[in-house]
C-alpha cells in the first residue's frame, strides 16, 4: 500500500478515522490523502433556498464553512508528524462522481460506517461507502462508527466464499494477514469442506502466500449469515472482518446484498471490503 485515501468530515469519530489512516500510511511508507466531502447543507434544508428564507441560507454557509474548518484543523494536527499528506476539499453535490476519481488512484480507501444519529458529520450519503467500494473497485477499510479502533490485523477473521468479491477481499488484506497472530476462515457449512473451493483451498492460498499464523475454520449455518459473522468476530475477539461486497447498481441505486448490509448497519469491528 502506497497511496492511501480517508474519508474526512468534522465529527469526532471522523478524526480517529483519519489517525488510524495517518498510522496505516507511516506503518506502509504511503502517501495519505485526505479528502473532506460532505453534501452542502443547502442540500439537507432545501427549503432554504426559497424566496425569504436569506437568513437561513447564511447560517447553513456558515455552518459549512463551520465544518470545514473544523475538518482542516483535524489534518493540520496529522500532518505534523512525518508522513506525505494531501488535503482534498469536494463541496459539489456530485460528492460520490467526485469521490470515486479519487478513489481510483489509491491503493486502499479508509472510509467510517454510517451513522444516522450523528450530528456533527454534516451531510454525508448513507450509500457512501458502498458506493465506493462498488464504483471504484479499491478495497476500503471501513472502520466502525462506536468504539476505539486500536490498529487492526492481530487476529483477521475472514468470510470465505469463492467468488471474486471475497478473492479480491482476501488479497487486499495481505499485509495484514502476514503479520497476523490468528487468522479465522467463515465459511457456509455446505462449502467448508470443499477441497475445491471450501476453507481447505483457501488455508493452502494463504500458506503458499506467507502466512505463518495459526488457522481455524468455522462453519456458519442459518439464514442470519451477517449476524452469525458479526457473532463469530465478538467470539474470536476479532479486530479485522475481510469479506467481498456485493450488490450491483439498479437504476443508479446500489441494491446491497443482505450479507453486506446487515455487516455495514451493525459492525463493530473495522471490515475490510472488496467488490
């Protein structure tokens, strides 16, 4: 990894976000780039821009340049340390186009979990994440919305099925596997034990690719996969979930997997994804 983007806006959660980002580039040697994009809050209050309502049209500028601000003194902070940083501001209602371009020339995209009770973000689209991971096609990790996040990666849980979703996921998540302490494999009880395309080929995968930590696989079982997965990452003390992300775009609305959506809305753990 040598070029690292993080999502910023202006909330709190937002700066451990971008430390976290700040620690992944100084450990990997990476240009960071930071890039500040929420929608304009005329956006969220349209009723604003009617005819009489000037007065609120000034607070809601004065509130984006309010957020601004408060996100450019959170890199400010960062950049003092060492590592090659970039400052990006998007202010356009384009805010996904834009940044999906971004996205494009980084090797790896740090991105928060939405959170609809967060009022100090500014407007941020509840998609964003999976929209990026899908148009783009960079792995993000996706770090959870409560919570500390120490640096993840001692023990990765991984969820295994083979498709090229989760193939892209695994292989991201490389550097982090090799210097893994434990290393889980989920997989569907039907498919653990094929020795094709089951957890068996994957342990071989990761053998042949450097890994030297303990493996254990793992049977999931129901219809509740993304609560079992989320269960099974609390059981194994888990500090990294890999997994693919699916869905597909409809019409220009990205139609999510359940499997993704559930993980997206209830994660506690950061999640590495891959489309």
């Amino acid at each position: 990894m040598k070029s690292i983007l993080v999502h910023l806006d202006a909330s709190p959660r937002s700066a451990r976000r971008l430390a976290l980002a700040h620690r992944l580039a100084r450990e990997h040697g990476a240009e960071l780039t930071v890039v500040f994009a929420v929608l304009p809050a005329m956006l969220a209050v349209p009723f604003a821009a009617a005819e009489g309502a000037y007065a609120a049209a000034t607070l809601l500028e004065e509130t984006d340049r309010d957020l601004r601000l408060r996100a450019r003194e959170m890199f400010e902070r960062e950049a003092v340390a060492g590592v090659p940083m970039h400052w990006v501001e998007i202010r356009h209602d384009t805010l996904e186009v834009a940044m999906t371009e971004h996205a494009l020339f980084a090797d790896l995209l740090v991105l928060g979990q939405h959170d609809a009770d967060d009022r100090e973000t500014g407007p941020v689209p509840r998609g964003l994440v999976a929209s990026l991971v899908h148009d783009s096609g960079k792995p993000a990790l996706v770090v959870p919305a409560t919570g500390e996040v120490a640096m993840p990666g001692r023990r990765v849980l991984i969820a295994w099925k083979p498709t090229p979703e989760a193939a892209r996921a695994v292989a991201a998540a490389r550097p982090w596997l090799l210097a893994a302490d434990e290393v889980h494999l989920a997989c569907s009880l039907a498919r653990r034990d094929d020795e094709r395309t089951g957890t068996a080929a994957l342990e071989r995968w990761l053998r042949r690719s450097g890994v030297t930590a303990p493996i254990r696989s793992h049977g999931l079982a129901g219809t509740g996969i993304g609560e079992a997965l989320l269960s099974l990452a609390a059981d194994t003390d888990a500090d990294l979930l890999v997994m693919g992300c699916y869905g597909h775009s409809r019409a220009r609305e990205l139609v999510l997997g359940g499997v993704t959506r559930t993980v997206l809305r209830t994660m506690t753990l950061p999640v590495l994804m891959a489309h």
